[in-house]
C-alpha cells in the first residue's frame, strides 16, 4: 500500500511542475518521448558504453503558454563540444546573408552562439564591427581560424564585463535559435540590458511553439533546448524584467520561426499588428486541448514512420538518411529505428562524419559514400531543405521520404 501512495506521489510530481518563466505551478505535461540521449553528441563506437539518457518529458504552461523540459541538462555538458555547423547549409547562409543586410547600418553587433561565423561573415564582409559569443571549443576555433573575432565562451556576466571593457556597448545584440538553449533566461536578459546601448536593440531568432504544434513537430523536442517559446511567453518574460517587444515576424528556419525585436522601456516604439495578431492567434492555437491533440497525433505519426521503413525492408529496398541533425535521434529513439531500417546517413558536416546517430547509432558518412553506394530510398530528416538536397544529389532517381508525418514527395 505504502509503495503504491509512493508511486502515485511520484506520478503527480512528473505530471505537474512550476513553470521556470512565469513561476506560476500550472506547467502540465503532455508528452512523454521516453529515454533520450543527447542529441547533439554523435558517439563513436568506443563511445557507446558510456552514453547517457535521459527520460525527455515536455509540459504546456497554460498561464504564460511556454513549453519547456522536465529535466535541463547542464549547458556545459551540452555545448563545450559540439557537432553543428551552421553554414554547411546552404539555404541558412543565404537566410544570414539577408539578415546582415538588413542589421548593415547597426555600429556594433555582438552574435550570442555565434557558431562557426555564419552572420560575422558577411557582416564584416559590409565593413560592420562584429564580435562572436560561442562556447564550443571546436566550432569557435573555425571560426576564428578565418578572421572571424569570437570569444570562446559562454555568455555570461564576466564575459560581459570583457567585451564592455575591451569595445564599449553594443547598440545591436543578435542571436539565432539560441535563446531556447539558455538555462536561466532571466539571467541572460539581465546581462544583455547590460550590454546594450539605451537606444540599442536586442534580436532574437528563435524556433516559435505555434509552428511545431501546427506541424505535429515532435521531433524538435531534444535536451539542448530547455525552453520552447510563444510571442505570449516572451512578452511575459521581458515584461519581468523591463523590457518590451517592438516587432514579430515569422521567419523560415529551422521549421517555423519568429524574429523578436526587443529594446529596453526607456527606448519605445509602437507594437506592430503583425505582433498583435499573433497574439490574439495563441489564445486559440495554444491550448491543453490542442496540446493533447499533438500528443496522440506524434505518437502515430512516428508509428506510421516506422511502418514505412519496415514495408520498405520488406520490399527489399535500400534505405538511408540524408542530413543528421537532432531531430535524428529525437524521431529515432522514440520510434526505436535503427540501422536495420535505415543504413546510413549522408550529412555534409565533417564533425558528424565517421560517428553515429545518438543512442540508435546508424552510422553517419559522407555524401561520396552514397554516390558510391546508392540507395532507393532518402529519408530528407531536414525537410526544409528538400530542395537543396535534391539539387545534391540530382540525376540518381532517389524516391525521397519525409519522416513525419511520412510522406514520398516528387
């Protein structure tokens, strides 16, 4: 008896927690995606005994509409070594080509995740003084081996104090789809007012909860990311700390995202109806019904993947992956699809070359192994890239599959 009043004390502690951005205990949970590895660590074989999981559960914030992980991993754990280079894709270095036209006329930008330079490139290539903020190690170097300044570090107070000290403030402070990895977020808006100049901006690139519900998005659900935000959640957190949102506008990368123009109070300007609008619409998009409705849509979404794959097998197709990104292992480890049902992925990275996908560990190669080897089948895990892919890989007769919901397009 006692163990069972256990059990269900437990449960109730799983099922409800206190929201971290509005501190109001009505966080819910309403997915269950099972025990998940890192997403962004691809482990070599003499690395498989020692890779971690952790059970990924996500909750719905009804009061402020924020979504976000019942465990956070530690950033340092997650980002000192890392495998994501943003500009191996194409249609991301035209997305920051445009972007940097756009901040051209900003005095002094500093890039927060910076990655490898792919906004410092073509911002220093229009004579704009730009520094980078990265903390891993590997990625940071490449960028500085090619004239690209950034700081090896993550961003924080101290690394604050050195920029302010060393180049004065910034009146035009960026980031793109890093915001979401931040563990304390109170803490970094804190240190980028700061940062800032009194008439500067803050811009923040970041994937938007409205499209991975309206897309049944499951897969973009992983530990680097603790936090998953709407425009009402982020209004609220700025509000806490005397900050406004000027402008959203919705953006393509990375599934459906917004870009958030943010100044501090003493710097105003009118909300735009773009902004309004999207609020109004959460009220109804972004609900516990409409969260539980993407429950039981993810679930036989990836079972309906998983049937495909198999069906293939038996026609004796062979299938692979093209492009590895994080959302690999969330589908993968969820749907527990391994290289019986798909071989090997393709991904233009050489840091994820020669490694495996996390916990289901389908081998990772170059695209010179596909074109040596072939293949029937291309899973396209990076769909938004379709086109960019099939312009790889043109004139093979490939059928290519998008995983969730599974569809062959032509």
């Amino acid at each position: 008896m006692h163990c069972k009043a256990l059990q269900f004390i437990i449960t109730i502690i799983l099922l409800i927690m206190k929201c971290l951005l509005c501190h109001n205990d009505t966080a819910v949970e309403f997915l269950d995606l099972g025990n998940q590895p890192l997403a962004n660590k691809y482990p070599t074989e003499s690395e498989f005994a020692t890779e971690d999981f952790f059970p990924l559960n996500i909750f719905f914030c009804s009061t402020c509409k924020n979504v976000q992980l019942g465990r956070i991993v530690s950033r340092e754990r997650m980002f000192v070594d890392y495998y994501y280079l943003s500009s191996v894709n194409g249609a991301l270095v035209r997305h920051f080509e445009e972007f940097a036209e756009q901040i051209k006329d900003a005095k002094f930008v500093i890039d927060i995740g910076s990655n490898d330079g792919i906004l410092l490139k073509p911002l220093k290539e229009r004579g704009v003084k730009a520094i980078g903020v990265e903390p891993s190690v590997n990625v940071s170097k490449i960028a500085n081996d090619a004239g690209l300044e950034t700081i090896t570090s993550f961003f924080d107070t101290k690394t604050v104090k050195k920029i302010v000290a060393e180049h004065g403030q910034s009146d035009m402070v960026v980031t793109s789809s890093v915001f979401t990895h931040v563990e304390d977020p109170h803490q970094i808006i804190e240190d980028i007012k700061k940062l800032m100049t009194d008439d500067g901006a803050f811009i923040i690139e970041v994937e938007h909860i409205g499209a991975f519900v309206a897309n049944t998005q499951f897969e973009r659900f992983y530990f680097d990311r603790p936090y998953y935000y709407s425009a009402t959640s982020l209004r609220d957190l700025f509000a806490l700390h005397n900050m406004y949102i000027a402008d959203i506008e919705h953006i393509t990368p990375h599934g459906g995202s917004i870009r958030v123009t943010t100044h501090k109070n003493g710097h105003t300007a009118p909300e735009t109806e773009r902004f309004l609008a999207l609020l109004k619409e959460e009220e109804g998009t972004l609900t516990s019904e409409t969260m539980e409705d993407f429950r039981k849509t993810s679930e036989s979404y990836v079972q309906a993947f998983k049937d495909k794959l198999i069906a293939y097998k038996e026609e004796g197709l062979c299938v692979a992956g093209y492009s590895a990104p994080a959302r690999v292992s969330t589908i993968c480890n969820f749907g527990n699809i391994g290289p019986d049902l798909i071989e090997f992925l393709v991904d233009d990275s050489p840091l994820k070359q020669n490694r495996t996908s996390p916990g289901t560990h389908i081998p990772i190669v170059p695209k010179e192994y596909l074109d040596e080897k072939g293949a029937d089948i291309l899973v396209v895990f990076a769909y938004e890239y379709l086109d960019d892919i099939r312009a790889k890989t043109i004139g093979k007769n490939y059928r290519y599959l998008i995983p969730i919901p599974p569809k062959e397009v032509v």
